[in-house]
C-alpha cells in the first residue's frame, strides 16, 4: 500500500465524513473531519485485505466506535467543546459512545467498503507513466 493511497483515502474520508454530518446534523466540528479522514484511511487498510462485508462492517463498526470514544474524551471531556453528547441515548458509555450509533457505524462501513475498493481500482488499474531513466536510448 502507497502513502498516496493512504493520504487519498483520508482526504476522501475527511470530506465524506464532513458532509455526511452537515446533511445530518447541519453542522461539523473540524476535529470530526480529521476523525472522518483517520477512519476511513483505517478502513482503506481493512478494505485492501480480502475480507468478507459482514467482517468488514463488524470491524469496521469496532474500530470507528473506539477512535469515536477516544476523540470524545479529548473533544468532549478534556476539551469541553461539547461536539456531541450521546447521554440521552440508550447504552451510552459516558455520553461519548452509545450502542445505536455502532450499529449507524456497521451499516456505513457498507459504502465505505464500497468507496475503498473504488480508490483501490484506481490506483491499481493506472498504467506505469514512463520516466526517462526507464526510457530506451536512441
């Protein structure tokens, strides 16, 4: 796997994630957008492996919900920005984590997975540019 591959993978990330919380929330936080990029870079790696869907979004959901908890601690908890607060929900681990957004998580984790094997294809399916060292002498 490229560096490319992986900073791509998380502008992709930062971005998606970014608009999936305006169009749901109406707003983001920036820390969310660097957690969205981490994230999906994190699948990218997950993703380039053979894996099968449903091991995927249960991974996926796992590893989301813990960089969600440890980025509500810093945001929420030591921080005090107060970007979400999830103590109304039901099964909450101190409001930063809760058991119906790690299910929203598995469920997304199946465009996502989507997403990652399309950059995989890209990257992987482009033909070699030559350069002048690899071009024959006249």
């Amino acid at each position: 796997m490229k560096l490319s591959q992986l900073i791509f993978s998380f502008l992709m990330g930062y971005f998606c994630y970014s608009l999936v919380e305006i169009v749901m929330r109406g707003y983001t936080h920036w820390t969310m957008s660097l957690t969205g990029g981490i994230v999906l870079m994190v699948l990218y790696a997950i993703n380039s492996r053979s894996i099968t869907l449903i091991r995927s979004c249960f991974l996926g959901s796992l590893i989301i919900t813990a960089i969600e908890f440890t980025v509500g601690i810093f945001d929420n908890l030591i921080m005090h920005w107060n970007v979400w607060d999830y103590s109304d929900m039901p099964l909450n681990l101190l409001g930063q984590i809760c058991l119906p957004f790690s299910c929203f998580w598995f469920i997304l984790c199946i465009p996502a997975r989507l997403l990652c094997r399309r950059i995989n294809r890209q990257f992987c399916n482009k033909k070699a540019v030559p350069t002048i060292a690899s071009e024959q002498p006249l």
